[in-house]
C-alpha cells in the first residue's frame, strides 16, 4: 500500500513573515497565494 512522504522535521513557515521582510527589501510579492521561489530562498538566506 502506497503512503505518502512524511513531513520535513521543519517548522511550519510564517508567510506573512516573508511577506512582510520581502516587501520591505523592495521583492515584488503578491499580497496572497504563492510566493515566488526566489523570494523565499532569499529570506531563507537572510535567516540562515
């Protein structure tokens, strides 16, 4: 029987955190939905 991949042992991401870090280092994000992948490794960076 097939399961599914578990989880990374990772936090859950607050979007609105990059959200708000993006917007205010002049990244171009769309107020809901997806966040492009070049934002997030770019906070992902910021924060590592």
């Amino acid at each position: 029987m097939w399961k599914p991949e578990p989880f990374p042992d990772q936090p859950p991401v607050d979007t609105a955190a990059i959200r708000a870090w993006a917007l205010a280092n002049g990244y171009n994000v769309p107020p809901r939905g997806r966040i492009p992948s070049e934002v997030r490794e770019a906070w992902e960076r910021h924060n590592s």
